[in-house]
C-alpha cells in the first residue's frame, strides 16, 4: 500500500473529479508541448487520490492513450502533475531492429529506471504532447523498471528494447522532459515527411497508427 500515513488529499480529490467531468465519451484532452505543466517535476503519489477516484482516473487516461492513438500516457499530458502513467503495447515482430515485443497494460505510478549495461539505441520517436513530428532519440537498450501499480503494491522488472523505451520516455515525462530534449535535432521531420523518405515501415504498432510510435 501508499505510505502508511496515507491521507486522501480532498482538494486534489475534488480537482481530479472534475477534470474528469470534462472527459468526452472517457477521452480528455491531450496538453501540449508549451504547457507548463509538461516541464514541471511531478508530485509523488502517496494515496492522495480515493481508491475509486484513482480507479477512474486510470480507465480515462488508458481510453485517452488508445485513442490518440498512443501506447503510453503520462499525468503531466493530462494537466495532472501527480506521478503515474499508463503504457500498453500489443506488437510482436520478428526481425525488427527496434526489438518489439508484447508489452501488456501497465499502471506505473513513482516509476524510475536504471540502465542495464552500456548499450543504446536510436530510433524515431514521437509524443502525444508533440504531434504530428517525429525524431530520432538515443535509449537504453536494456533497464531495471521500478514502479508501484495502483494497489501500492512495488514492481522491479528487466524491459528490453522496445517496451525499456517506452518505460523511459513515460518515466521521463514525470520529471518534466520531453523526448525532443535529448533528440537528434537534424532528424526532426513531420510524420508525413517520415513515412516518404527515411521509413520503409514507420509503423510498429497497431496501435500506433500514425507512425512510429506516440507516448
């Protein structure tokens, strides 16, 4: 469980109501990139939130993220400086350079990540809070993920390849970053422009419909 003095926050209880108030058949929308909120440092969750507040928040921000389409969704996207995130992939594909693998629905709230190793790798990536560009950013290859779910209960795993990215960029988010931060500048193209001249298969995903893939 959340710290053992937990204490529902009401005020932030009653903000977070309302914000979902404003959901469109369970879709929010999504802040973008000049918002404050997307470069703040997100407040860790202790349990401020009611368990069925916590609850709806989480079945929105899921609905809002396949939507997009994305396969990761971060507070900060939502307006909501709290620290969690949902992810969820469903691509498999042999043979591909970016190592996609299944990555199952996941709530991951305090995450953090630590390298494994020293390798990286570099490929496009795209975010929800940026849309309609894409560039190529350098990950870690593989990391230790660490997170507690929406029980409180604490979570460390191994993600290799494409799921470790993913986890990254959605981490990454809660402390105020953007994938364009750290990205290859001159590689910044428009979706468009992506699929036409430097992507044979820009689509990994199903989910990620429009191209390489969003967070």
């Amino acid at each position: 469980m959340f710290g053992s003095n937990k204490r529902v926050d009401i005020a932030l209880n009653r903000d977070v109501e309302r914000l979902l108030k404003t959901a469109e058949n369970g879709v929010l929308p999504i802040v973008e990139a000049g918002e404050p909120v997307l470069r703040a440092q997100c407040v860790r969750y202790d349990g401020q939130l009611s368990k069925h507040t916590l609850d709806k928040l989480i079945e929105t921000m899921r609905t809002t993220m396949l939507d997009a389409p994305g396969v990761g969704l971060a507070g900060p996207q939502i307006g909501l400086n709290l620290a969690l995130a949902v992810v969820e992939d469903h691509a498999d594909a042999d043979d591909d350079p970016r190592e996609i693998a299944e990555f199952p629905f996941h709530v991951i709230i305090n995450p953090s990540y630590a390298p494994v190793g020293e390798e990286t790798r570099s490929f496009y990536e795209g975010c929800l809070s940026f849309e309609g560009y894409q560039a190529v950013r350098k990950r870690w290859l593989d990391i230790i993920a660490r997170w507690h779910d929406e029980n409180g209960k604490p979570h460390e795993e191994r993600l290799h390849g494409w799921p470790a990215r993913i986890f990254q960029h959605e981490t990454d988010h809660l402390s105020g970053e953007l994938y364009i931060d750290n990205a290859e500048i001159r590689s910044l193209t428009t979706v468009e422009n992506l699929e036409d001249f430097w992507c044979e298969d820009p689509v990994p995903t199903e989910a990620a419909k429009t191209l390489g893939f969003t967070l």
